[in-house]
DNA sequence: AAATGAGGCAACCGCCGTGTA
DNA sequence: TTACACGGCGGTTGCCTCATT
C-alpha cells in the first residue's frame, strides 16, 4: 500500500549545499525539470532529502530569484500583505514573483518586525527609511482602524453568508486557481556553459558556506544560465513538467514545477504583482504606484483558510473581492501612502 | 588583534493536505 | 476505504559574518 519512501533517511546529508551538489541539481533539472523531486537523490545520486533538493532549487537555485535589497516598494508590499494575509509567507510571495516565501519571512523576521516595533514604540520619529512618521501615521491610522475594523465586520458577515449558502460551485474555480498560481520557472535548457561557469566559480570559492552565502555567486551563475537560455516558454514545452508521473497537482502545489509553460513565461514577464488567471481574466487593484492583478487562486488562499489563529482569519474568509474593496477604498479615500501607513500600523499592532 | 555579541540567512523540522496504491 | 508517502508551508535552528568592545 502506499508509495515507496521518497528517500532513505540514512545517510542523508544536511547542512549547506556544495557547488559541486548545485551542478548536480541544476543538471538534473535542466534535463528532466523541477518535480518528481522523490526521484532525484536516486537518480543524481545526490546524498540529498528530496525535500532538501527541492527547497534548495525553490529557494536558491531557481531562476529568476532577486536576493538582499529589497525595495523600499517591496517592504511596504511586505508589510501590507502581512497585515492582511498574516504570517502566509507562500501567500505573500504569490505577489512578489521574484521572491521567495523563506526569503520574505526571513526579511520579516529580520528586517521588517524590528523596523515596525520601533515605529510603534515611537523611537524611530521620522522618516528616515521611506515612511512616515510615528506621529502622523498614528493619527490617521484611528480613524483607518475603526475603518478597517468595521469592514472586517462587514467582510466576515459576508463570508458567513456565502459560506451557509455555498450554492455556486467551486470546484471549476479550484482548478483555475491550482493552474493559475503566479510562478517564475521559466527555463530549463541545458547550459553546459553553466556548468563550466559554475565550476570555475567554485574554485575561487574558500569553502562551501562562503559559497552556500553567497548571492553574487549564484547570481552570476545563474546569469550566464540565463543567457544562454532560450525563451522560457519553449524550454518548457520541451520538458513539459506535469507529464512527470507522481507530480503534485494539488492547489499548492504549483509553485515550481506545475505550472504550464505559458503561464510561467507570462507571470515572469510581467512586471511586480502582475499575474493573469488561466482563464484569462484578471482584475486589477491599485497600490501605491503598482498594479496588482488579484487572480482567483489568491481568494483560493482566502476561501482555503483552515489555519486558526492567524492575523488576518475574518479577512482570509472573506472573499477576495471584499479585500480588492477594501484596498480601493482605503486607496481612493486616504491616497496610496496612507494606504501604506495603515498596513505599518497595522503590522506593528500585531506585536 | 582577539574576544564577544548581534544580526542575517540558508537549511532543517514537523505538521498538514492531498494523492496514490 | 485505508494506510502511507509526497509536496507545501510556516516555524525554528544553527552557522557565518560583521560590528563593537
């Protein structure tokens, strides 16, 4: 009964990755694509969890990734997202393309926490880094509070309707959502140049942690990868990834590997917080400067709710309309900065 | 220059939902 | 139907680097 197990826990081996292990994994992928990741410590030979191989290609090898330097825009993206989405760091990511969900919690964890508790704490005055005053933004978050907290109110109300009188079907737009999640795999063409590339970088580097934290090095690596890449679409096509047998296609699970090809080239093309459902149809919210194209898969992450607790439960249930509402509302009436102001205040309410 | 502490980040752990035999 | 593995996700850990003393 059952599967086979993904991989033999012993003699498995942890902590930070090897160039040598990296070229190993790139290579593999380039030939057969992300996914069936059970299967690529025994075929590699990798002395790797296959949960290991899998995080190391989503959260570091991936093409496409931005590392370090996050924009000023970013950060309020972050923060904003996390007032309302709560700790849903995959959730969050869904809406910065070029960042991963461990990248953003990390930068939460590390950055943005502090950065809001100073804010509340009313240490940090002035708008030294990009937002506004304590001061300022305490007067007018009174009133976006009992704003927001009336539209909770009234979003929840919402959602317990629609969840009592669940007589629309679902289902059609749960698949939607699986097949629309934002991804940026783009390109798997083999790229021996890479390899070269990499190899050589490798000795130059002193040891495998120095490498393991280096961004440039990947950054560099992946460049020339990139080049020498064609356009990602058709190096999808050439693999095409869900054909793989045992490849998750749960609503989640399309991060990577099990997105079409189409979609990834898009969603990758597009700019910050630009992403089309597979039907095609998307709507549009405004934020600050950018435009956020909300696909359904995103009020799947609303609808889905199941975990307690969270920062953001009575907004999660509500459908996502009721948030793009709020988010023009709030946009409309208070202009994109306060907009921002409300999110940090709200962020640093929550500790 | 050496010791110590803090911060940052990659990777691991464990839980959960889903798919498979 | 059931048991079990996979994949996804969030929380946490531990190592490395940098700043301070």
């Amino acid at each position: 009964m059952g599967r086979p197990p993904c991989c033999d826990k012993v003699g498995v081996k942890k902590g930070p990755w090897t160039p040598e292990e990296d070229i190993i994994l790139v290579s593999y992928i380039q030939e057969h694509g992300p996914g069936n990741w059970r299967s690529v410590p025994t075929i590699t030979g990798l002395l790797r969890c296959s949960k290991s191989c899998r995080l190391r290609w989503t959260n570091y090898l991936r093409p496409g990734i931005k590392r370090g330097n996050f924009t000023d825009h970013e950060e309020k993206m972050i923060i904003h997202l996390q007032a309302l989405l709560g700790n849903r760091w995959a959730a969050i990511a869904s809406y910065l393309p070029q960042r991963t969900d461990n990248d953003i919690k990390n930068y939460w964890n590390t950055h943005l926490k502090k950065k809001l508790k100073k804010l509340q704490t009313g240490l940090d005055g002035h708008s030294q880094d990009g937002f506004s005053s304590a001061n300022n933004s305490q007067q007018i978050s009174k009133g976006q509070w009992e704003r927001r907290l009336q539209t909770d109110i009234h979003m929840a109300k919402q959602a317990l309707c629609e969840a009592l009188s669940l007589d629309k079907p679902n289902h059609q737009d749960d698949h939607n959502l699986a097949e629309s999640k934002p991804s940026i795999l783009n390109t798997f063409q083999t790229s021996t140049v890479y390899a070269q590339h990499h190899t050589a970088k490798s000795c130059e580097t002193p040891s495998s942690s120095a490498y393991a934290s280096s961004a440039d090095n990947i950054a560099r690596l992946l460049e020339n990868w990139m080049k020498n890449s064609p356009k990602p679409g058709q190096a999808n096509r050439a693999n095409p990834v869900p054909a793989y047998p045992g490849t998750s296609s749960s609503s989640e699970g399309a991060q990577s590997g099990t997105t079409t090809p189409d979609h990834d080239h898009q969603a990758f093309d597009h700019s910050l917080f630009s992403f089309n459902s597979s039907d095609g149809s998307h709507e549009t919210v405004s934020a600050d400067e950018t435009t956020i194209h909300v696909t359904p898969e995103t009020a799947s992450l609303f609808q889905d709710e199941s975990k307690p607790n969270m920062g953001a439960q009575v907004q999660a249930q509500a459908p996502l309309t009721l948030l793009e509402k709020w988010l023009l509302d709030d946009g409309a009436a208070q202009g994109h900065e306060d907009l921002i102001n409300m999110s940090l205040e709200d962020g640093a309410s929550l500790f």
